[in-house]
C-alpha cells in the first residue's frame, strides 16, 4: 500500500502543503473535492463524461474526517458516491479524474469510471450494500494476519433497505472484526425522501446486533473529526466493529438530473453547508483555497485530455484444442467426499492463506455432506462456521480474496448460490477486470447441486446455467472417474479468478474409481482441469456429452446401447464447464456425426444449447452447411418432486438418454 | 414375547449409501448386553460404533470387511430364552474347537466379501466375481484396452453359431453382430480405411493405441476357429501353454478359455472335492400328495425347493456335523444353517444362500428365492447373494432328473441332491441323496438323516391326506403346548424355554424339541 500522494502546490503562491496545520488539511481538502465535483458536473454539461456521475457535494467532511484518523494500509469500502472518500484518502486527483473522464492513465485504466475505483487501498463498486460483506472479509483479513489495520465501509441511508448490511452487521459483531461501517445519512435514496421508505431508529439497528454506534454531523467537522478519533481507535485499539451515523446534506443532484426535493429546502441545506459558511467568515482564505484546488482539477483534467481512451485489453482466447489423451492412477480405493476432504487439508496444511466458511462446516458435524468433517479442529480459527447468510459467506470471501487469501466458501446447497448471486455476479466476477487487473479474486466457491435424494423442489436443482457464462469466472464439475484431490490439488496451485466448484450431492459417497462400463475405459487431457472421455476402441456411432452427476446416468445409458442396441457412443465429460475447450467434443463429434447433449438442469438455453451451437459453428465454419446431427435433454419444465417416482420421473435418466440417443440416431 | 432383533445400518450421513464395517467387537455368538458395542463401521463421514439395541445373543450375517448396504441387517440378537440357546452353544463348541476364539478373543473373519461363516486360517480367500475382474484388470495394466473384448447379447449368440467367443477378438474390443458375421467371413471385411480411422481416433498422438484392434484391424480378417490362423489368439497349441492337468498324449486338443463363471464354479467344486472324502445315501419318499399340499399353501413357484430348504435347514440343527467343515482332525462346526439351493436357469449356475434358513418359515423362504430368482434373471445378484453358505441343495426334480450324485461344495461338509420321477399313474416319487464328507461322520448318520427328512416331508403329504386331523388338534386347547413333548408354554418358561410357531407339526414346537434334544 502506497501512502497518500502529496498534493502538488508549486505552481501557487500564497499556500504550500507544509505551511498548512492538520485543520488546513482538511479544509484543503474539503475544497479539492468540492471542486473537482463542480468540474465534473460542467463536463457532464459540455458532454465530456460517460454515463452519469454521482456528487457528494455537501457531504465532503464525511471522507475527510475519516481521512484525518486513518493510517498507512487501512483500508476504504465506497460506494457509487466515491470521490470524496477517494480524494480526502489520497489526495490522487489526476488518476481519479482520468478514471471519470474514461481515459487509460485512470486509476483503473478507465475501465471502471465514477462508481468503480480501487487504488491507494479504497475500493468501490456501484451495488447497494454489496460492498459491506467484502469490507467484512477485508476486515478478516486485518485480524488474522494481524496487521491493525482497519476497514472502513461507506453506506448510504438507501442502504438501510438492503437484507446484505443485516448479514454483515451480524458477522462483524459476532467475530469482532476491525470494521466501521459509516453512514452518510442525507436523508434521500437517490430522489425518495426517507421519511417514505425507512422504518424505526437507524442506530438502533446497529445496537440490536451489540455494535457501538457513534453519531455526527457535517455541520460541525470539528466535532466529528473528534468523535471520529474516538471511533476509530475504538475499531483499532478493541479490534471491535463500530457503526457511524452521519447526518449530511446533499448539495446536487443525485445523479445528473433526477433532483426534485423543494428549492427551500435545499437553501436550507446550503445555509448548513461548512464551506459556504467557511467562504463567508473566512473569504481570503477561502478564494486561495478554491483557487489552488482548481488549478489543481483543471491540471487533471487537461493532462486527462491527452491520453487515450480506456480499451479493452486482450480478451483471454476461447480455447479450441486437444492436449494429448492420458490415463491417471487412483490410489486406494476411496470415496469422493474423502478425496475431496483430503485436498482441502492438505491445502490447508500447506498454505497459510486458506480459510474456508460456510454454514455448519466446523467440526464434529463437519457440513452437510461431512466434506470439512474435523478440519475446524485441526485448523482452529480457519475453518468458520457462519451465520445463515449466503450472501456475507461469498461476500466475506471476496474480501478474503481481495487481501490475497485462498478463501473456499461452502454453499449448503446449490440452490441457495442465488442468496449469493450479486457477490458472484457483481463483485467477484467484476472486480479483477473493472479494477483493470490490479487484483485477483481467487475465492472457490464449492456447492453440491442436483436431485435423486428427494429433497424437494428447493434443495435438489441444478442451477449453475445461471452461473456459466461469466466472464473472468471458472466453472468446474467434479465427477468420480477423474480423482477430485487432482482437481482441487491444481485447483489451489494455479487459482487466479473465481472459482465455482460443483459437487453433485449424489456422487459424495461414490468411490473415485476408473472403472467404467465394460469394454469401455476412461481416459482425460492433459489439462489442469480436463475433459473425461469414456472410450471404446470402436469408431463412436454418437457423441455424448455431460459433467458431473450425469456422468453416470450416460454410463448406464450406453452400456444399454451398446448391449440393447449395438451403438457404440463415447462420452466426453468435461470438468471444467465455463470456459469450455470445445477441442475433445469436436474432435469426437467430427468421428461420429451425432452429437447428443444431456444435463440435470433445465436445458432452455442451459449447457447443452450452448455446445450445440458451438459445435455447430465449428463444424459448419469454412464448410457448406454440416451433416451433424445434434439433440439435447435436460430435466422436464417443472420443479422437482420430493417423491422419488415424480423426482427420477424429472430427471434426465439412463432410460431418457437411451432413448434420446436412440432418437437422434433414427433408431427409436 | 421377546423377538428377535435385527441390527440394521443407519442412516447417519447423507452421502452414504453403503458402510464399511472395520471391526466387530465380540465374536458371533457371544451374549452381549444392551447397548454394548458391537463393531466399529466407517462412513464417509467417519468411524461410529454400532450398539447392541437389546440384550441377548449377537449373530452376525455380515464380516469385518464388508461393504454393506445402508439400512441392511449385519446382525440379529436373539433374546435370552429363545431357541438361540443352541446356537451359543454351537458357537463357542465350534470355537474352543478349532481355537480361534481362545487366543484372540474375537473370532478371525477373512476382510473379503465372500467367504465361509467361520473361516479357516489356512482357508484360501474365494475369489468372487467382482475381485477376479480387478485382478485381471491389474494383471492386464491400467489400460481397458487389454480387457477381453464384449460382445452385445446378440453378436453371443451369432458368435456361438460359429464357433466364437470373445477370445476370437481383439482384448478391448467392442463386437457387435455385423463383427461377428464378418469374422466368420459372412460378411466382407470393413474397407481398411474406415476402420484405421476408428483406430486413430483412439491413438491421437499419445500411444493409447487399442493395440489389439490396431494390428488386427491392419490385419486380414481371421477365419473362424475350425481353421485357425497361425498364432491367433482363439485357438492356442496345448504346447505353448503351461498345465496343470495334461490331456492324454497323442490325441490334439484346442484350448479354449472357460468363461470366468465356469472357472470359479470349478474351483470351488475342485476344493471341495480335494478337500473332502465324499460319500453318499439315497433314499426314495413318495410323495403324491406333497405338490398338491405345497400348492394350496403357495408354495409352488420355487419347486419343491423352499419346502426341503426349511425342513432340511431345521434338521441340520439335530445333524450338526453335515453344517460343518473338516480340517486336518478338527471339526468346524457352522453356527447358523444358510443353505445354498442350485439355480441354472440358462445363465449359469449359481449357488445363492438362504441366510440363517433354520430360523425361517418356508413363505420368507420362498420370498428369499423370489428375490434371489428376480435378481439373477436380472444377472443383478451380488456377492451379499452368495454369503456364507454352509450346506447347499440341489433340486433337480424338476427337470426329470431321478438321480444324481452331486458334489460338495469348498468349505462345506455335506450337499443335498434331489431327483424326481413320477410314474405312470401320475404319482411322484423323490430321491433325495446326502453326499457328504467320510471325514466328519458315517453313512449310518447320514441315512438317519435323509430318512427323517423323507418323514418330515410325508408329514406334509400327509397334512394334505388327512387335515382335519392334524390341523384341528391344538385348535381346542386354550394354552399352546409342544405338539412333540406336550410340555405346556407356561412350564416351558420355568425353565427358561419357549414355543415357537410350528408348520410340521402344526401348532406349536418347544425351544428344547426344536434343538434336537428330546
């Protein structure tokens, strides 16, 4: 972490930085913020920026305050309104207004822009509340390795209605973890009074989960700055999570253009405003100030002018090849929750930074389906067993991640990776290519997915089609013929993104083993995370495709077709499911002519739609239309039943994808 | 009234669907005390001990070793005062007698999934299906490639037609019908190029090459078995190869492989007989009216099978030494009755066990052989079918076989055969012949027990020849009494006995009656 960059005076004058005491400090910049965000909104007027920008004018001691308090390697979680946070921390005008203005020298190459910054060790993103649980898991990171240092997280009062703030406040407190959660209370959610929206007290709320909560106002930055000291230190000195609420007015709009709150009651707010009132007790002073800071935007903003615009990079290829076939020795004969049970304790043994949370994961109980089993006993303190809150785990982990730890989330079950959908969808998918790859997210997320053990319409689904796709994200499915200790071995060894790993809940209690249908073997690529091919040495009448729990469903099936039916089929079974390296089933669809895709998820655009027509594309491209045939199943268009008839009756079965398979070849 | 408890794998984990069981902590037999523990399983989850649910005397049905199913039973305590008084007894003189109980404290029980109740330590391990297959698999390298070739149901039977099986193909190798016509030169050989790209699908640059089919495939097809080309697989020179048995000289002889099946059922066959000094009694019982009474019991759909099953089972209870096993001057005495009935119904014979036969009425006994036959007709029956027999029936009758001498099987001392033969005016007679082991005992006992077989079987007949009779008997009688020493249910609790449920004599049999010892 670099120390906050020193403010360039040499062009001014009448002031230099070491003529200022720590009071002129933060009027300095209380000032630089409150020009910077004026220029902004005339270049938004003049049609020089992207998108919208949201100003904290009027609420600029809220960062500076802080600011005043922290020391080098604290840390800042912001939110969409940012820049005061950004610029009373690092006084980095020139990075901050080429990143709002788009242009590659930005602090995140200008990929980000107003809402999503990191540098200097502040962080952003532009979702309500998601970034509190991260703030949670950064905060975790500062106590287990000890640093004291702190976090701190902004939030709005809009914030309030977010179920996140609740998971995290609810950690925070229970683990005691080194973060201040700050409330810029300025009475609006974007243009809806909170009269309309929020119930009961906002303190209170942080006291129902037993965290001291402080209380202050912009309109008096002395006073907050010293309740600040005292909250802070608190935070630092008890390593103990503080909550502040302070009460600020919001100058502007908030975003261009949506402001519709009474002309008299903004005057009001203006006549409360430190810096108005700064400017007209203290007028010398106050033109040198703003002045100075505006030399100082304009400097940006002309320097910003110059350079390029944001790119792209270099997109990571679409991988299409075949790395050489081989065979893999499965040791012993053991079951797959054992492997897998074995992989994260070694990796826990040999790497410091693992710590894995989840609901009901520690021992004796050891998860659901008894995965970490003893490790909460061999490795206390790392092994933690969480509230029920998907969203704090998965966020917690981003934090982790965030500070260079190998956290592995558990998800109780698949079904519930939704709770959690806006920290992998929004946060750990986004952060490494929005910050323009200044950090990696390398958080594994494992969760047991699909059906046959009758848990109902809620605990048996196969949802990772709603997770494939991500870009800068990796999909894996474990199955039995290809050891998962490997998977997870290589998996720790090379993780630079995140990482979801899914576990068919069926498959728990199998025996890793190669053992196939007779007269077939299985055999994988040479690849971190390869694709499994069930082969014969017969030329395949049909290409079947699966991953993980439907691997065996294929396996029933083509013993059937081979015996019944005497149709030679071949399965390849990729581990890695997004991003998918197409080579194996095109090399093997180009043997066979018949493509046959089968999943436990619904297929309505799923995996299978999506092989389908990459196959197609490959096969068709350069070529006059192909004579591939293709088809594809997946679990029938209703919930899944609790009774086992209705619940296997779902599924895509051995019987199903016989006479699937059976139907493309034109035999049925 | 005190019944017996079944002992059954929980649930405990979600993942499982079958336990290991690591240990048992006193020896089958042994009387053990509620909650006491009984053995050590292992789940995924991890090691937990199973407690015995009652007090009383702890059979096992299931070895240290075993993988065995959740929810399935690995033991039975048999309350105090039941008829397993006998069963202790058998137990620990079968012990103390061949000393494995006197050292140790637990009895040694083979980790193997199929093996004799009570094990010998110079026992050989019976290999079962499934370890066979993994042997060979080993023998053979990790590649499947090397594994003999499969043959879909239908290229077996063209195959046999022509004189192959699946020798005559590639080790891993698929064979399908249109493969077998072509090798028996019915159908042209496969232009070479489409059948290299097959092979070169599985070469791809990394030596996987399915070497069989590789060079066969570049090869000329090879003509059936009758001509055999030089150095093909199918038909090897009696020279080339090393034996055991040597054929006569001077008379060619062409090696074929057994299947697997065949070379198991021999082996066992061939250790019982080395094993043994196999003797035999025959004797006849006519029986007109048995199939009529089995009949309107339904009892049929198994033959005469779960009738001699139940009456021979409880027999063997009186005849101890035909449920044992000799070994070098000591007698092994079994401590439960699991017969082994013979079922060949064109896939094999194979010999499933009745668990515990003696303890059974004939409809669970019919039950056990629907399953066993639903599940071999499925070729679904697993090595938990074939656990630990201990005397084995073969019924014959059936298939119009009078008589036949058959053979013991390994580790067994006795085995039941069972002819038929009905006459002309329609009546039936049965020949049931005890082969049994010279070692254990002597004709005189082994006539003593097919005659009181014969009687209790013609106790059926005569059931159905004059019902009222027999069946109405204790019908008047308000307490249940012995229907063999008349010794009432209230005096048989004095001194610690009990009645059971009787079929032959109907009513009711006393602990002491049904243990032989009147």
């Amino acid at each position: 972490m670099t120390s906050r960059p020193q403010l360039q005076t040499t062009t001014t004058a009448s002031l230099t930085y070491e003529d200022l005491s720590p009071d002129a400090v933060s009027w300095l910049h209380a000032f630089l913020i409150r020009s910077f965000e004026e220029r902004l909104l005339k270049l938004f007027s003049e049609g020089k920026l992207f998108g919208t920008v949201h100003t904290c004018i009027g609420q600029e001691f809220t960062g500076v305050a802080l600011a005043s308090q922290l020391i080098e390697g604290d840390l800042i979680a912001s939110n969409h309104r940012c820049h005061g946070h950004y610029l009373a921390r690092t006084s980095d005008v020139d990075g901050l207004m080429a990143e709002v203005m788009g242009r590659l020298t930005g602090i995140c190459g200008g990929r980000g822009g107003s809402q999503h910054i990191c540098a200097h060790g502040v962080f952003s993103n532009g979702v309500q509340g998601g970034m509190t649980p991260v703030s949670a898991g950064m905060a975790l990171a500062q106590k287990l390795n000890e640093t004291g240092n702190i976090v701190v997280a902004f939030i709005g009062d809009g914030t309030l209605g977010e179920g996140t703030l609740y998971e995290t406040l609810n950690v925070i407190s229970k683990w005691n973890l080194p973060l201040m959660i700050i409330l810029e209370n300025n009475l609006y959610a974007q243009s809806t009074s909170q009269t309309l929206t929020l119930a009961g007290d906002i303190c209170a709320r942080a006291e129902a989960f037993g965290i001291t909560s402080y209380h202050g106002t912009t309109a008096n930055p002395r006073q907050l700055q010293s309740t600040m000291a005292r909250a802070v230190s608190q935070v630092r000195d008890e390593v103990r999570p503080a909550f502040f609420r302070i009460d600020t007015s919001r100058l502007m709009a908030h975003s261009k253009g949506d402001d519709d709150r009474p002309k008299d009651e903004l005057a009001a707010y203006w006549a409360m405003d430190p810096i108005t009132r700064f400017t007209a007790q203290f007028p010398e002073e106050a033109a040198a100030l703003k002045a100075h800071t505006e030399e100082l935007v304009t400097r940006a903003v002309e320097a910003a002018s110059k350079a390029p615009f944001a790119n792209n990079g270099v997109d990571e290829k679409s991988v299409q090849t075949t790395p050489p076939w081989q065979q893999t020795s499965i040791e012993g004969k053991e079951r797959m929750v054992t492997r897998i049970y074995q992989a994260l304790k070694e990796h826990m043994t040999e790497d410091q930074r693992c710590f894995i949370l989840g609901e009901d994961i520690e021992g004796p109980y050891g998860g659901a389906f008894k995965v970490t089993k003893d490790l909460s006993l061999t490795f206390p303190g790392r092994v933690r067993n969480t509230p029920i809150s998907e969203a704090a785990i998965i966020g917690i982990g981003n934090g982790l991640a965030l500070m260079g730890m190998h956290p592995v989330c558990e998800i109780m079950f698949g079904d519930f990776l939704t709770l959690a959908a806006d920290q992998i969808i929004n946060h750990a998918s986004k952060f490494r290519w929005m910050y323009n790859d200044q950090v990696t997210v390398p958080v594994v997320i494992r969760t047991p997915m699909g059906g046959r053990r009758g848990y109902g319409a809620t605990h048996s689904q196969s949802l990772e089609k709603h997770f494939l796709g991500l870009p800068g994200t990796r999909v894996l499915a474990l199955h039995p013929r290809y050891d998962p200790h490997l998977v997870y071995q290589r998996l720790f060894a090379t993780i630079d993104r995140p990482t979801i790993v899914i576990e068919n809940k069926t498959m728990y209690g199998e025996y890793v083993t190669h053992e196939t249908v007779a007269g077939f073997w299985a055999e994988h690529t040479r690849e971190d995370f390869p694709t499994t091919r069930i082969r014969s040495s017969a030329k395949p009448d049909v290409t079947v495709v699966c991953y993980g729990g439907c691997l065996h469903e294929a396996e029933k099936a083509i013993d059937r077709l081979f015996e019944e039916h005497e149709l030679v089929a071949e399965i390849l079974c990729p581990i890695q499911i997004y991003p998918l390296n197409l080579g194996p089933i095109l090399d093997s669809v180009k043997q066979s002519g018949r493509l046959f895709v089968v999943e436990e998820g619904q297929a309505f655009c799923g995996f299978g739609a999506e092989v389908v027509s990459a196959v197609h594309d490959a096969v068709s491209a350069g070529s006059s239309g192909s004579a591939l045939s293709s088809a594809r199943l997946g679990a029938k268009p209703h919930p899944l039943a609790s009774s086992k008839a209705a619940e296997q009756d779902s599924l895509p079965g051995a019987d199903s994808i016989l006479a699937g398979i059976l139907e493309l070849v034109g035999h049925g | 009234m005190a019944e017996i408890v079944f002992v059954n794998i929980p649930q405990e984990t979600v993942n499982d669907e079958s336990v290991r069981i690591l240990s048992w902590k006193v020896p089958s037999g042994s009387a053990v005390e509620k909650d006491q523990q009984l053995c050590e399983v292992e789940t995924s989850k991890a090691v937990m001990d199973i407690e015995a649910p009652i007090a009383g005397t702890a059979i096992y049905t299931a070895a240290a070793g075993d993988e065995v199913a959740v929810g399935s039973t690995i033991c039975q305590i048999v309350p105090a005062g039941m008829v397993a008084v006998d069963f202790a007894t058998i137990g620990q003189a079968a012990l103390s007698s061949n000393g494995s109980a006197s050292s140790a404290g637990t009895p040694e029980i083979a980790p193997v999934a199929t093996r004799a109740p009570l094990p010998l330590a110079e026992d050989p391990v019976v290999p079962v299906a499934a370890s066979a297959a993994a042997e060979e698999y080993i023998a053979n390298g990790a590649g499947g490639d090397q594994r003999p070739a499969r043959l879909t149901a239908l290229a077996l039977k063209v195959a046999v037609e022509f004189g192959l099986d699946k020798d005559s193909f590639p080790r891993g190798s698929l064979v399908r019908r249109d493969d077998v016509l072509r090798k028996a030169g019915k159908l042209p050989p496969l232009d070479g190029g489409s059948r290299n790209r097959a092979v070169r699908n599985g070469a791809a640059g990394n030596g996987l090459t399915a070497n069989g089919a590789g060079s066969e495939a570049a090869a000329p097809i090879a003509s059936p078995v009758s001509s055999p080309a030089p150095g093909a697989k199918a038909a090897r020179s009696a020279e080339n190869e090393p034996v055991e048995n040597a054929p006569v000289t001077g008379a060619g002889v062409d090696w074929t492989d057994l299947p697997r099946r065949k070379i198991f059922e021999g082996r066992v066959l061939a250790q019982g007989h080395a094993r043994t000094v196999q003797s035999s009694v025959t004797t006849s019982v006519r029986a007109p009216r048995l199939r009529l009474r089995l009949e309107k019991q339904g009892l049929t759909s198994v033959g005469l099978g779960a009738l001699v099953i139940f009456e021979a089972a409880r027999l063997l209870r009186k005849y101890p030494e035909f449920n044992a096993i000799y070994d070098r001057g000591r007698i092994g005495q079994y401590r439960d009755v699991n017969v082994g009935w013979a079922i060949d119904g064109g896939q094999g014979l194979m010999v499933p066990v009745v668990p515990q036969a003696d303890r059974k009425t004939p409809y669970e006994i019919v039950d056990i052989m629907h399953g066993q036959i639903d599940r071999y007709i499925d070729s679904a029956l697993s090595p938990a079918d074939f656990l630990g027999g201990t005397f084995t029936i073969s019924d014959l009758s059936s298939d119009g076989i009078t008589h036949f001498h058959p053979l013991i099987s390994q580790g067994q001392a006795a085995i039941l055969g069972v002819g038929g033969e009905v006459d002309a005016s329609g009546d039936e007679t049965l020949y049931l012949t005890l082969a049994f082991d010279h070692q254990l005992t002597e004709g005189k006992k082994a006539g003593q027990f097919v005659r009181e077989l014969v009687a209790r079987l013609e106790a059926h007949a005569a059931l159905e020849a004059a019902p009222v009779a027999l069946v109405a008997a204790p019908q008047p009688v308000a307490e249940p009494y012995c229907a063999l020493c008349q010794r009432s249910g209230s005096a048989l609790l004095k001194i610690k006995e009990m009645l059971v449920r009787s079929e032959v004599p109907a009513g009711f049999v006393c602990s002491v009656c049904l243990a032989g010892q009147s």
